[in-house]
C-alpha cells in the first residue's frame, strides 16, 4: 500500500489535508505493457495549528496511533506540511 497527502488548503481558520491510498498495478499481454492506478481518500485531516485531527469518510474520528498503524510515517508528515502552511 502506498498512501499520499494531496496538497492541504485553507478553509477559513483550518488547514484541511486529505490522506489517500494508491495501488498500481502492471500487466503485460503479448508485447504491450499495462499499468492500472487507482487513488481513494481514506482520511480529512483538519489543524488548528496547535492541535490536529483525523476523520474517516464515515465520520470515525482516528487519533494518532490508529493513522500510524495503518499508514505509517503518515501524523508526523501531516503535522509537518500543515505547519509549513504557516
């Protein structure tokens, strides 16, 4: 599984990010090579500034431990490029 942060924006006093999950996959029939992508939002992420959080499509809310066990690496990239929004 390979996940992403599309580009954060603002929405009024939050910095609103999505975290994506991608899949590639490649085939080859007779001499032509194929490759299939496919991009899915998992979770809207939303920061004060001083204080982030993380909310599924349905509405769950994942507090840092869960985002971590599922997509790893991913809290400290978000906290990172919502920060640097400024």
């Amino acid at each position: 599984m390979i996940w992403s942060i599309d580009p954060p924006i603002w929405a009024g006093a939050y910095r609103v990010a999505v975290l994506s999950e991608k899949q590639v996959a490649t085939q080859r029939f007779r001499s032509v090579q194929f490759f299939l992508g496919e991009k899915e939002p998992r979770l809207i992420v939303l920061s004060t500034g001083t204080t982030m959080s993380a909310t599924d499509l349905e509405g769950r809310v994942w507090d840092r431990d869960a985002v971590e066990r599922r997509f790893p690496g991913a809290w400290s990239a978000l906290e990172a490029r919502l920060k640097a929004m400024g």
